[in-house]
C-alpha cells in the first residue's frame, strides 16, 4: 500500500502537514519518534508508523572509530494496515475550530476537503512531486 500525501503529522493536537517524506522526517526529531511523541496520517486516514533506524556512522579512513550510530526516520503504514479516517476528521475538525478557521456549525464534509483546509491553514502545499 502506498502512502498518499500529504501526511498530517499530530503531536497532542498540534497538526501539522507535509507534503512528501523528505519534508517530514527532516522536521521530526529521532527522540521524540522514540518516545511516541507523534501520531502520523496519510491523506486517506491511514495510521503510519514512525520508526527510528540506527546504524553506525560512516567514518572517512583517516578518523578514529568509535561506536558511534546515525539515526534515521523510516515511515510506513502499520502491519496490518489501520484505517483511522473517523479519527482524523475528528482531530483536523477540532484544529480547525480551535485555530478559529472553521466554526462548529459548519456541516459535516468529507476528509479530502477537510486536509485542504489544514493545509491551507498551516501555508503548507498539498503536494510535491518530488517525494
């Protein structure tokens, strides 16, 4: 299954949007991916998985080894895959509410209009052909 953008990132209600994988593991930090502090959505309401991959560091010849590890951002949808489109409309409907941009007797709209609105809402693009 292939993850369609853009991503709604959620850290404790705070939502913010990215339009490909290199956008989004390069605002992330490792230690808060370790520590849970992130919740991820595709654009469709799937649950992704964020990882934290460590491997040692490349050293050129010439400087000392030492134990030394990188760690990089892996992003994927959970196995199995977990819909949570109804949490999603959910958590961006209650953004948009509190940021004042969307007010509570608007009526009930689908997930596609309400990630334009966030994306919009946060002066992200909904796309990047280049993930």
């Amino acid at each position: 299954m292939e993850i369609t953008f853009p991503i709604i990132l959620n850290d404790n209600g705070d939502l913010d949007v990215f339009p490909n994988l290199k956008a989004l593991t390069n605002y992330i930090e490792p230690v808060a991916v370790s520590n849970r502090e992130y919740k991820a959505y595709d654009a469709n309401g799937w649950a992704l998985a964020l990882l934290v991959i460590e491997h040692p560091e490349q050293r050129g010849p010439t400087t000392q080894r030492d134990n030394a590890t990188a760690s990089h951002i892996y992003v994927k949808h959970f196995e199995p895959p977990r819909n949570e489109e109804g949490e999603l409309i959910r958590l961006i409907s209650q953004f948009l509410m509190q940021t004042a941009t969307r007010n509570s007797e608007s009526p009930t709209i689908g997930l596609g209009q309400l990630v334009r609105e966030l994306s919009a809402r946060v002066g992200k693009p909904m796309i990047d052909p280049g993930h």
